[in-house]
C-alpha cells in the first residue's frame, strides 16, 4: 500500500525487497537462511508506485544504467536497457523490444522414460527422462554467464571465450580469450598468450603479435613484443580514433630485462597536459629507451621508484606477468626492501642528488628547483 494506504501492488506475493527505487516482489518461493537474501524464489520488479517494469526473474541488477536479470540463479542472463530493449541481438539479427509489465517465463515438460519392443526377440529401446524448456520469449537473448559492462560496450562470456557486444546497436565482436574496450571503435584482444587490437569492421588492427600492452593513457601505450635469442622490442601506440600509429622505442633488449621493467612500473606513462605530441608524456626512466625515441618524448624524468610498484597496469597472459608472479614479486620486494626502517623519501633525495646538495633536508622537498623535476 502507499501513505494513502491505497493498495498498488496485488496480494499475490510472499515477500517484498524494497530498495531505494523499485520494489522486488517474491512469488513462488521459500525461505532458506535467515539474511536479507533468504527468500529463494521468483520476484517481479515494480516502481515505488507500484508500476509492473518486469518479471519472471530470480535475480536483478541495475549497472551502467541497464537491468540484468538472472532467470535461473547465475545462469540465463537477460540484459535490457531502461526502455527494456535487449542489449544482445536476438534470432532475428534485432534487438528486441519488450513491453512494460512483460513477466518472462520457462516452462519444464518432463517426459517419462518409455521402453518398447523393438523385434520379435524382445530388444527394447529405453528414452530417458528429458526436460523440454519452453520460453515466451527469445531464449537467443539469453546468455549464460553474467556480463560486465566497460564504457560503451557489454562483455560476455561463453565458454572461455569473450566478446563485446556494443551497447548502442547490439552488434557483438567476433570471439577472443579475452577481450577489453579501449575506445568506442577499438578493442585489446588476447588469443592464448598473444594480444593485438581490433575494431568491429577490422579484426586485425594491430595483429596478435605482441604479448602485452600497457592500458592506454591518453591514447598512449606500450606494446611488448618477443623477438629471436629470447629479447624484445617495444613499440609506442598512438591511438587516433579507429586508427593507430606506430612508433619503435626500444628495438631490442633482453626479455628478463623487458618483464623486470614492466613490473617495477617503468613504463607507466604520465601525462604532460601543457605539452603537445609525443611531448605530452613521460615515464619514471627515459634512459631504459633507444637514444631516438627518448629524444621525442618529454625526458623530464618523472623520479625513482623507491616503493613497491602494486598496480597490474598491462593487457597480457603471459607467465611472467600474470597476478599471482607478479605478487611473488612485489612479496619479494617487500621482504627485501620494504622494512620499518627504511626511509622512501630519504633514498629518493640521496638517489636524486648523489651527495651534491647534502644531508636529507626533510619531507616536501620541490626537486623542480634544484633542476631534477620529479
């Protein structure tokens, strides 16, 4: 009922979940457990004025201005934006528009197994039991595991494999490993230990010939990819919309050499908001790049990592960068340098001036006007 004690919503129902927007009503369930999430069961979603949006669900979600809705406890997902049309595309190449107030239903036959003869020698066929699912709607809209929502795009998932679906026209990406938006036209994508980029009208942008990417920062990143006798080279991306452009910073190092850098955070890039062109960014060490291409970049240094780096900034499956390594790693650091007496700020000024401007002066130190500008 509302303050008026007008009813607004029919008697039909065992619970109600009220959230800070709508209603969720319960129907045809049981209560199992004691929290705020007991009830097991199917709930219809109404407005606080009791308004039927949709039902039929188990579980509901509102992110990134979409409703997604679980029919079947963490499977069967169907994803509707606010005017309730399908985000997916449905057997008909379409999305699909629902009403408001359409309540979704799956319907079991089960069949009885049946045994016959089959011969005058009394060979007999058995069916087993079968489960026919009879749906009033699409069941192509539904997808089997929860989807995410990046930017202007839904990923999901099917077996082990990932694809984009656009928000705006419901178009998907061909299928990856893994799959990450970058911009409304470009894509990071990962087969098996390989990345490159793609866009929905070209699937090879930037081929799978890399093992890793930075994320980009101000169209900027790093791409790592292996060369002959176990080295690397890195190139710097420029990306221009649906377009990119490509620039080699390091032609050839060491491959340990490349993954120590990546994880101690020397390629995160900064942005130089004042500057214009590849002047508009830098990173912590432009001596680790080719004489070239530190010559292009803002080479103002942007000072020593005397902390441990804790931050997967990278796009890759590779085996020396993959989570738990990397947390080895810092567990490593950490073990070796990081101590109650050690002193950041300390090691920082005696790395930074090499004794030239004396004892550690004390914390707030602007290196800008001794000339180092971290």
């Amino acid at each position: 009922m509302d303050y008026d004690g007008k009813q607004i919503i029919p008697a039909k129902y065992e619970c109600f979940k009220v959230t800070e927007k709508y209603i969720l009503a319960g129907r045809e369930g049981f209560i199992l457990g004691s929290d705020e999430d007991a009830y097991r069961g199917i709930y219809d979603l109404y407005t606080k004025n009791g308004e039927l949006i949709f039902g039929g669900f188990r579980q509901f979600e509102e992110i990134n201005n979409h409703y997604i809705f679980s029919l079947n406890w963490n499977d069967n997902w169907l994803a509707l934006d606010k005017n309730l049309l399908s985000v997916n595309l449905g057997s008909e190449g379409n999305q699909v528009q629902f009403k408001k107030g359409f309540v979704a239903s799956i319907t079991i036959n089960n069949k009885d197994e049946e045994t016959r003869i089959v011969s005058n020698e009394e060979e007999v066929e058995t069916e087993e039991n079968t489960n026919t699912h009879h749906y009033n709607f699409d069941k192509s809209l539904l997808l089997n595991e929860k989807p995410q929502f990046i930017g202007e795009y839904m990923i999901t998932t099917e077996r082990g494999l990932s694809r984009a679906i656009r928000l705006s026209d419901g178009v998907p990406s061909e299928y990856h490993n893994e799959i990450y938006p970058i911009n409304e036209k470009l894509l990071f994508a990962r087969d098996k230990n390989k990345v490159g980029i793609v866009s929905f009208e070209d699937p090879s942008i930037l081929p799978m010939d890399y093992f890793a990417f930075t994320y980009p920062v101000n169209n900027y990143l790093f791409a790592f990819k292996d060369e002959q006798d176990s080295n690397c080279s890195v190139d710097l991306i420029l990306i221009m919309d649906s377009k990119i452009s490509i620039l080699n910073a390091i032609s050839s190092k060491p491959r340990e050499d490349i993954i120590e850098l990546i994880l101690n955070g020397s390629f995160i890039i900064t942005p130089k908001p004042s500057e214009n062109g590849l002047k508009s960014i830098s990173v912590y060490q432009p001596t680790i790049f080719d004489d070239g291409f530190a010559s292009e970049i803002n080479n103002k240094s942007e000072g020593f990592l005397c902390y441990p780096f804790e931050t997967i900034y990278w796009f890759s499956n590779d085996s020396a960068l993959i989570e738990p390594k990397h947390q080895y790693y810092q567990d490593d650091y950490r073990e070796n340098y990081r101590d109650d007496d050690f002193d950041y700020e300390r090691e920082t000024w005696d790395a930074m001036t090499d004794g030239m401007y004396g004892d550690y002066p004390g914390s707030g130190i602007d290196y800008d006007t001794i000339g180092f500008g971290i």
